[in-house]
C-alpha cells in the first residue's frame, strides 16, 4: 500500500513539477519519472529527475520519495546521482525535504524542510512544498552551474544509454525504410546491433582523437564515414559492417547533438571508455544476441561465438558475433593497452568464415530462428559447398538460421577440435534436426547435453572419440548415459 501511495505521489509531483517549469522561467527544461538507468539495480525509491538538458544527459536535479527512513536508500541515491553527474540528491521524507550531498560516505545533509503536522494533510501544502523545494534547487544549480557534471563511466555509459533508447525507435523504422527493397526486412536484433555499433564510433574517434565535427547534421554520416578509415586496423575492422554506416534521416539531428557532446567529453573518455563500453554490453547482450564467454583457460585457444562477455586473457583466435557486440570487444580489447594478446581475427556471421578450424574449442551460443531469406538460403547453400563438399545435405528453407551456422561450423572443423554450443532445447525434436543430425554423424561425435535452467541444451561434440557412451547431463547434476549405438538414433528421445 505505501509504495502504490508512492507511486502515485510521484507522478502528482511530476506533473507539478512540470507544470512549474513552464510556467515560470527555469534552468530546468524537461522533467522525467524514474529514468531507466544503468547501474542502479534495484531501485526501491520512486525518483523525479529535473534535466537542463537531458539530450546531452546534463541533469539539474535528483529527487527521491523513501519509502520508510531516508538513510535506507542512500546507497540507491548515491549511485543514482552518480549515473547522472550529480553530487547531491533530494529527499521528500514523511517529515522533512532534504537535501544531500553524496560527496561523503553516508551522504551529508546540508538543507531540510520540516514538514509540520498540519501541513501533511493538506494538498495545497504539497504544492507550496514543492516551489519551495524548487526554489531551493534552483539556488543551489545558480551556485554551482559553472561545474561540470561528475563524468565517470556510470556517467558516460547513461549518456549511451538514454541516447540508444530514444534513438532505436526512429533509427529501426528509417533502416527498415532504406533496406525496402531488401529480400526480407532487418531483424530487431540486426537494427539494435547496428545502432550499438554506430553509438560506439564516435566515442572511439574521440579517444584517438579522430572525431571531426560537420557542419550540419546531412554531413554527419560521411564524415563519420571519413573518420572510421583513420582508425587502427584491427579496430576498424571491428566497426566494419555489410550494411555499412547509415544513420536515417529522422536520426541525424539527435544524433549529431550526441556526437557533439561525446567530443566536449573525448578528454576523459580514454580512462574511462572500456569500463562504459563493458557495462553497456552487460545490459544489452542479451537482446543482441550475445552470452557469457568461457572462464579462462590458457592451455586452449577458442573460436568463440556469440560471446559478449569473456577475459580479455583468454586465448582467442576467431570472434563471430553480430556488429554491436563485435563492435564493443574490439573497443575494448583496443583500450586494454599495447600489453594485450594479439587481436583475433573477427566475423559478423559463421559464413563469413572460411577456414578450416584445428585444435581449437568452438565455444558460444547459437540461437537465432528466424527462417532465412530467399537470398538467404542462396549464400547459405553456397557457403556449404565449401564446408561441407562433395556432400548432398537435404535441409529445407524451414531450418532456422541457427542450424545453417551450425552445419557450417561443423563442416570446418578439422582434426582434435571441440565444439561446446548452447543450442534451443527443442531442436532434437524438431523434423530439421534429425537432418542436421544425420549429416553430422561421419564427423564429429556428440559427447555430452547439459541441460540447462536457461532453456538451451548445451551440447558438446569433438572429432576425435572413442566409443563411449554419450551423456546427457541435468541442471540438477543428475547424469543420464544414453547408447552409443546407433550413435544417432536417440536424437528425438534424448531429452525425454
């Protein structure tokens, strides 16, 4: 009952809030209920941000409702106020309105309002509360406007952030305008991907400082265009697409407002960069298709696959991962200083790879099921032919594209290679995987299915075994041998 109470309060005070800024001159331009922030996970208070300029992520003020004693959500406050440069918070307590600086550990009061008890009762009082704190914060913004916000990495990757979630709407419908005339549309996961992918550039000239400014946002993307080739090789190749830099017209004007405040930034982007860039792929690698890498393991070089997050130590020879992702970890291991391993070779997509894999791990996951275009299944048939010759593979248009990247992987693999890939639970149930099985079986071996609580089975198959039998393992640790013989006769009953 007291958050729903909380809840509503808040949105009371937005609107108040609102209504106050526009009608009387303010610095404060717009006012937002309970932003989606990064790096303030679970979040208890209900939260009022006054922005000055939300566009280039510059916030005025941060007010929080507790839901019981204020000194409960100071950890929240302070990593909120931090997510958004600031160095002091406001409370609106049962009894008081406060404010707090975050500079010390716990936060330090440095200005109340006590809340007398008739005044608690009384709607008109809410309001001359809040001029009254308005006031207040409108005092201490005059005081202190001529500093800058508090750039950190929580602070830079909230600017990514914001700028990513009011950008994905108009950037997927102009892509997806420009590409009309393309044999089916871009999926959500492809537009996310390249969007991650063209926020990342900009801040990645200005560490180099390689970002030059246009002079109007039409010329935006040919000068980014122009910058990109000035970068390191291997770093451009990770910001190298098939679809190649496109920023949609209903984007650009944002979008250069953006890039001029990553150059008024660039000074302090070399420190703090990889730690954003990180943290950006910890929230968004899911819905771009990326998983958690293997733990580390020096005795093994890896092809990995769909990997948002692994070791920087970890012996990596190949990296597939769609263009956001693969973006990100080429920023990242760019930034990691001259003391890095050599950079690996880095694919968009399993068929652009098309040499043959030796004692190495294949390590990733793979599940897009989208069903491949026309054009598609073209180049996925062609690409076949090359890792699987001399070969008659009956597979339909039906199969999902995670089994054409799989059939091809497989196809590569060559002699002591191991394959530990994290596939749909369903597929041995399905008509195609009985196929993809079949065509597998004078090859590699599958050894082990974990599976796990995610939904997916990992399998794992290697090219040289002995006879023994396969196991199939449970989230519970429970272990269950299935016959090796026939070895692939138990596909539909394995996961009985």
């Amino acid at each position: 009952m007291q958050s729903e109470i909380l809840r509503h309060f808040s949105k009371q005070l937005h609107a108040w809030c609102h209504d106050r800024i526009t009608q009387k001159p303010s610095p404060f331009c717009q006012v937002e209920l309970h932003p989606d922030l990064l790096g303030t996970d679970d979040r208890q208070a209900q939260s009022v941000v006054l922005w000055v300029n939300r566009e280039s992520c510059l916030a005025g003020a941060l007010v929080l409702l507790p839901p019981n004693h204020e000194e409960e959500i100071f950890p929240e406050a302070t990593a909120t106020a931090t997510a958004l440069g600031l160095d002091m918070f406001y409370t609106w307590g049962r009894y008081e309105i406060s404010a707090w600086s975050s500079e010390y550990d716990p936060p330090e009061k440095i200005w109340e309002y006590d809340i007398s008890l008739e005044e608690r009762s009384s709607a008109a009082f809410f309001q001359k509360a809040l001029n009254r704190l308005i006031d207040q914060i409108e005092k201490n913004f005059f005081e202190q406007q001529s500093q800058e916000p508090l750039v950190n990495h929580l602070y830079l990757a909230n600017l990514l952030h914001l700028t990513y979630l009011d950008l994905l709407p108009s950037f997927q419908s102009g892509l997806q305008e420009i590409n009309a005339d393309r044999d089916g549309q871009l999926t959500t996961r492809e537009v996310q991907n390249l969007l991650l992918r063209t926020l990342l550039l900009p801040p990645a000239l200005a560490c180099d400082n390689l970002l030059s400014l246009p002079s109007s946002p039409e010329k935006l993307e040919s000068s980014l265009v122009s910058d990109l080739e000035r970068l390191p090789d291997d770093l451009r190749d990770g910001f190298s697409s098939r679809l190649g830099l496109t920023i949609p017209p209903g984007c650009r004007r944002r979008f250069n407002h953006y890039v001029r405040r990553i150059r008024q930034l660039a000074p302090h982007l070399p420190d703090i960069l990889a730690q954003t860039t990180q943290l950006l792929l910890e929230r968004w690698a899911e819905a771009l298709g990326g998983f958690r890498g293997p733990d580390s393991d020096a005795e093994t070089n890896y092809v990995l696959v769909n990997c948002a997050d692994y070791d920087l130590g970890l012996p990596v020879d190949i990296e597939i991962a769609p263009a956001g992702i693969l973006a990100a970890r080429a920023l990242i291991f760019d930034l990691a200083g001259p003391d890095r391993r050599t950079a690996p070779k880095r694919y968009k997509t399993p068929f652009s790879l098309s040499e043959r894999i030796d004692g190495r791990l294949i390590y990733g996951v793979l599940d897009d099921d989208h069903p491949p275009s026309a054009t598609e299944l073209k180049n996925f048939k062609a690409a076949l032919r090359f890792s699987w010759p001399n070969r008659r593979l009956k597979m339909t248009g039906k199969t999902p594209l995670w089994g054409w990247q799989l059939l091809h992987l497989c196809g590569l693999v060559g002699h002591d290679c191991r394959l530990e890939l994290g596939l749909p639970s369903n597929w041995l149930r399905q008509p195609f995987g009985a196929a993809i099985l079949s065509t597998l079986q004078d090859k590699i071996h599958l050894r082990e299915i974990e599976v796990e609580s995610s939904g997916r089975v990992l399998c794992k198959f290697q090219t040289d075994s002995d006879d023994a039998d396969a196991i199939v393992s449970y989230s519970n640790e429970t272990r269950r041998p299935v016959p090796s013989e026939p070895q692939w006769s138990f596909g539909r009953r394995l996961l009985a």
